[in-house]
C-alpha cells in the first residue's frame, strides 16, 4: 500500500498539534513533523518560510497530506484527508493489508 506524503508544522504546547500525531501513530502512519517551538536560527527561519508557502497566516497545526492542505484541528477533515473511517456511512478503509509490506 503506497501512503500518502505527510507533513505536521506544529509547536510542543499546542493539544491539537500532539492529538493529530497521536492519530498518526495510532494508524501507523509515516508522517514528518517539525515542532518550530524547538527550533532556532535557520532551522527555524527554513521551516517558517516552508509553512508560509502553504499557510500565509503561519498557523499551527497545519497539516499537509500530499497536496491537500488542513488548517487548524478539523477532524473529519483529517480523518478524510488521511483514508479514515470517521463513522460515516463510508466503508472504513483501514489498512488491513498493511503488515504485509
């Protein structure tokens, strides 16, 4: 099963932020995350500029899942944006094959 590519700019202090990784590992889902809160010079002026080309406001949590952008905590957005099951009247496409990789 082929991911999606997964991107968290986040900071240490935001709940929203730490729920959102809490959901992509629960899914064991490869994601990359970079908390600007822990960063410093460059690091943090690189990863800032990155946010802004995808989030003017330069807000947290924003989340990228391969071209789809999600600003803020919007959990059915995310749980869509991912391949989730969000109790729906949806099937629930879990990755039951997943272990087979």
């Amino acid at each position: 099963m082929k991911y999606p590519k997964i991107m968290l700019y986040s900071v240490t202090t935001c709940v929203y932020c730490q729920s959102i990784k809490r959901i992509l590992e629960t899914f064991g889902l490869p994601y990359e995350s970079a908390d600007a809160d822990l960063l410093s010079g460059d690091a943090r002026s690189a990863l800032l500029a990155d946010l802004r080309q995808v989030n003017g406001r330069c807000t947290f949590p924003t989340l990228t899942v391969d071209d789809k952008v999600i600003v803020g905590y919007k959990l059915p957005e995310i749980m869509d944006a991912l391949g989730l099951c969000t109790g729906g009247e949806r099937p629930c496409p879990m990755r039951q094959d997943a272990e087979h990789e």
